[in-house]
C-alpha cells in the first residue's frame, strides 16, 4: 500500500503548467477562438459567393426559392424547318406539356409574329393546338389583314402558372414577337398547394424560405437540387380528408395573389424593356356548372356536429331537383347565418337562385363560392381583379376574356355549355375569346390596324376555320377520355353523383369510337368501384389488361381488389388521373 508522502512526491514530479489559472483561461481562449474562426470561415465564404453573383449580373426572378424552379432549358432551339430554312423547333418531346411550333428565324417582313402564353386552358386541352384560341386568332387576323403572314407561337403549356412562364418570357421576347398574349390564371394554387407544409411547418421554417428568396446563392443550389423531375418539386396533396385539413388558409390565398402580382411586374418590365407590347387576359371559368373542390369552416366541428351539417347539406340539392327550390334557398341561408365560409354553401344557393330565375343572386353566389374554394385550380376572382387593377394603373392593354365571355353566355352565367370540366373552353368558346383578344390587340395598338371594317373580315376567317377543324376518331377518342379524367380528377376533393355521370359518359363515348383505347377500361372500372359496383370494375380492368398488358394500373388495382384490401382511397388519388395515355415500354 503507497503512503501519502509517496504520492505527494508523484504529485510534485506532474507537469504544472495545465494548474496555473493564467495559461489555463489563455489556452481556453485559444481554443473557442479557433472555433469561432472555423464557423465564420464557411459563412465569410457564402458571403463572398453571394457577393460575387450579385456583382456578376446574375438575376433574381423569383420571389420564393420553392415556387416553381425556373426551367433548367429552353423552349426552343436552333433547327431546319421542313422547307430547309433555319430555323427554331421545340426542345420537348410529344410527351412534353408543350406542343411548340417551328418557325424561322429570320422573320419575313410584313410577317405579323405573336405569342402566345399560358396553361392547359390556352393550348385547346383536350384537343390539339388547332382548337385553342391561338389558332382562330391567326385565322381571323389573316383574313382581317387581308391574306398577310401571321405566325402564332402558342407556348401555353398544361399545368403551367404564371411563375412557371415568367422565365421563359426572356426567351421568346429574343424572337423579336410583335406581341405577347398571356392568358394564364388556372394553375396558380398549385405552387401554394406542393408546399404548404413547408411553409406553414414553423416561424423558423417561414424566416429561411424569406431569407432564401433574396439570395442568389439559394437559387443556384435549389435549381441543382430541386430539379424540375424531383418528387418533391411534383408533391402534390391529393385526397378530400387532408385537402381539407391544410387547404383553407388566407394566409395561402393572400401568397397566391402576391406572387401573381409580382410574375406579372417581372414580365412586365422585361417586355418594356425589349419595346414589345403584352395583351393581358383575364380568365373565365366553369362557375355555375362545377361545385367546388373542396371547403372548411370558421371553426372546428365536433364529429356530430359535422355529421349533423353534412346532413343537412346532402338534402338541399334533391330539394332543388324536386322543384322546391325556396325551401333550398331558406335551408341555404339558415346554415350561412351560422358559418359563411364553406364554399358549398354559396354554390348550392347560387343553384337555388337559379332555379328562381334570379340570375344576378346566382351569378353572385357561384362567384363567392368559387373565391371560396379552398382548393381553387381555376381562375377566381380577386385574381382576376388583380390582373385588372394592374392593367388600368399602368394604363396596359387588358383582354376582359371573363366579362367578354360572361355578356355571350345565357343569363351571364358561366357553365357546361362554355367548359368541358372546371376550366377548359369548348371549340366554340375558344373561338369567342379570340374575338375578345383580337379586339385588345387592334384597339390597344399592339398590332398594327386591319383599316376600317376589320371584324366582318375577321369573322370570315373564324368561319373558314370552322368549316377545315375537322377531329379525327382517334384524336376526339383520346380527347374523350382526358375530358373523363378532367372531371374525375374533382372526385379526389368531393363525390358529385352528377361528375360521375358525366365522366361515365365520356369514357362509353371514347370507347365507342375506339373499344381499344388506352386506358379507357381502367377507368370504365374506376367509376364503378367508386360507385360500389365491383363486378363492373372487375371485368373493366380484366378487359384492360388483356388489351393492354403494361397498364399496371389496372393490375394492381385487380389485385388488391381481389384480395379485398382495395379502398375508395386509393383511387382518389391524383397519380390515378395522370397515367400516360400510352404504354410505356418495360
């Protein structure tokens, strides 16, 4: 055993330097500061970064660093057009979102170029390009001009909102266009929708995206990380319950209009600064014809209360089909003096309304209910009054599609006789725009004038188109069937007995021209499992994998069906409605 003295000699033979209080806190400051430096290093160096792109011209386009990733490619590039000439064709396939035409690339003088600019709705959806209301444009200004050149670059693309074409304006604006028509407005809830969770996630969450957005370091990085095929990027909330829970927030509706606003700022300024005029369009919709997609409540319901309400709103539209259409209209506003924020609520007494021949009340009801939707992918009208008050502050040249359309409709209400589902015109409808738009151009000068009498002129031309759009069967199959998915795609918000009806009857209509189309089997047995006709649904999809052996869909949803482990839910769901509309090979 080592006796004290033992240690206290170990003791004295220890270094002592670590036991004088002076060396200690001096060697201590040593080390924080070596930390200190460590983590100002890569800050000094994101600074300089930042510094240098801000000093090198590199632009900032946009407002939030994850609404709509700017596009990593151009729409177009350099080529031979079928003549030989030079040319610029589309960069994107036949599976692309854009069906972009060739044209050359030195314009012939007296050559009138316009593009045109927008979603699904400008692109003649669920058609070809020969329906949309660019093509009738350049028919009747063709004949307005008596037989001059009008090249007419559509580059609407579907699904696309104005924060999506904004960057592609500095492309097409290198084209030297006479002018750009921009007809968008159905697409901008979708940025809102992807991300909401990030951005609603916490305050913390809410300071990064704003600090994000203001340096260009960000950008560089989201556009390497969050490319245009990332699943992130592509998310997209899809049924009833959870729409419902995170979708009513004026916080979202407020972020939608501002980000519209400023889209419209940027295209503005940079088509000012290239001297070329914009036409800007107000967007009509399906308003009386299309019950919303979604809604919530001021406050929070217990379950009976909700089972309660829902009750009560599932009897206000047999009311109004048994002709009782007052005692609707009293049960409507009995349930509004309670709560006057679901959406259905307005929708079902502007139906009332309509019912009592009271068209004003019914026009002003659908349009509450459709500023209301929570789930809003169509154009609605505050922000259709932002385009408007832009416009008339900086004295800019406005097509008043909306009104246009609304003053030509049966009792100014906007229905199924003008849409095919929530959005998309009908030829004829596309051919009423361009009347409207054509007028905007004249009028504004933004083209030069046709001379005196130009609308009979125009007019001719409309009808030459008229008489020469004929529809293949395979096209108008194929446009049958997206018009099916168009309206079933509502069904993963609300069940409409009506929507199925109609979606049902567009699918039998696709068939019937072609019985072996892609994919019409599959959904043929999605509306009648959704409707609990099962055996339907069965032979449906059994029809569609012996036709089509590859539409694993239709697989996988026999499958489970079989197995009894296939709900409602899984066919409420938006990849459902978005299957390619021809086989993809193995």
């Amino acid at each position: 055993m080592r006796s004290v003295a033992d240690s206290d000699a170990n003791a004295r033979t220890r270094p002592q330097a670590d036991s004088r209080p002076g060396r200690t806190r001096a060697g201590r400051g040593r080390t924080w500061g070596g930390r200190l430096l460590l983590l100002c290093i890569p800050f000094a160096a994101l600074c300089i970064i930042e510094a240098a792109l801000r000093l090198a011209g590199v632009p900032r386009r946009q407002e939030d660093p994850f609404l709509s990733p700017e596009p990593g490619e151009r729409l177009y590039r350099p080529g031979r057009l079928p003549d030989g000439r030079k040319g610029y064709i589309s960069r994107h396939g036949p599976e692309s979102r854009f069906v972009l035409p060739a044209f050359p690339a030195k314009k012939t003088p007296g050559t009138l170029r316009l593009v045109v600019l927008g979603g699904s709705a400008a692109t003649g959806f669920p058609y070809s390009g020969r329906v949309a209301f660019a093509e009738w444009l350049k028919q009747g200004l063709q004949a307005a001009y008596g037989g001059r050149a009008v090249e007419m670059l559509n580059c609407a693309g579907c699904g696309m909102s104005m924060a999506d074409l904004t960057p592609y304006v500095h492309e097409l604006l290198g084209y030297e266009p006479d002018a750009i028509v921009l007809f968008s407005g159905n697409n901008e809830y979708r940025d809102t929708h992807r991300y909401r969770v990030v951005r609603r996630g916490s305050s913390i969450a809410q300071f990064l995206l704003r600090t994000g957005a203001r340096l260009h370091l960000v950008r560089l990085i989201r556009r390497a990380v969050l490319g245009d095929g990332s699943s992130f990027r592509w998310g997209f909330l899809a049924t009833e319950s959870v729409t419902q829970v995170k979708a009513g927030s004026t916080e979202e509706r407020r972020l939608l209009l501002n980000n519209y606003a400023y889209t419209l700022h940027v295209i503005h300024q940079a088509a000012k600064a290239a001297n070329v005029p914009v036409v800007y369009c107000t967007v009509p919709v399906n308003e009386a014809d299309w019950f919303p997609f979604a809604w919530v409540h001021s406050k929070s319901l217990t379950p009976r209360e909700q089972s309660a309400w829902t009750a009560r709103v599932d009897g206000i539209l047999p009311l109004i089909s048994a002709k009782r259409a007052g005692e609707a209209l009293a049960e409507c506003r009995t349930l509004l003096e309670r709560d006057d924020r679901p959406a259905i609520l307005h929708f079902l007494a502007g139906r009332a309304h309509e019912a009592l021949a009271e068209h004003e009340a019914a026009r002003a009801a659908y349009a509450r209910a459709l500023e209301l939707d929570v789930v809003c992918n169509r154009a609605f009208g505050s922000l259709n009054q932002t385009i408007r008050r832009f416009c008339a502050r900086r004295t800019l040249p406005l097509a008043d599609c909306a009104e246009g359309l609304r003053a030509l409709a049966p009792h100014g209400l906007l229905g199924n006789e003008s849409f095919f589902d929530n959005c998309h015109p009908q030829p004829e409808t596309h051919r009423k725009l361009s009347r409207t738009i054509a007028e905007a151009l004249v009028n504004s000068r933004c083209v030069p004038d046709p001379g005196p009498g130009w609308q009979p002129r125009f007019e001719t031309g409309l009808s030459r188109h008229a008489q020469q759009l004929a529809i293949p069967n395979d096209v108008q199959a194929a446009a049958q069937l997206r018009i099916a998915k168009a309206i079933l795609e509502g069904l993963t918000y609300r069940l409409v007995s009506s929507d199925f009806e109609r979606a049902a009857r567009r699918i039998e209509f696709a068939l019937s021209i072609d019985p072996e189309l892609y994919a019409a089997h599959f959904y043929r047995g999605v509306v009648a499992f959704l409707q609990d006709d099962e055996e339907t649904a069965k032979r449906a999809w059994r029809r569609e994998i012996e036709l089509h052996p590859r539409c694993r869909a239709a697989t996988e949803a026999l499958r489970a069906l079989q197995r009894g482990r296939l709900a409602k839910k899984h066919l409420l769901m938006k990849w459902v409605f978005n299957l390619p509309e021809q086989p993809r090979a193995l």
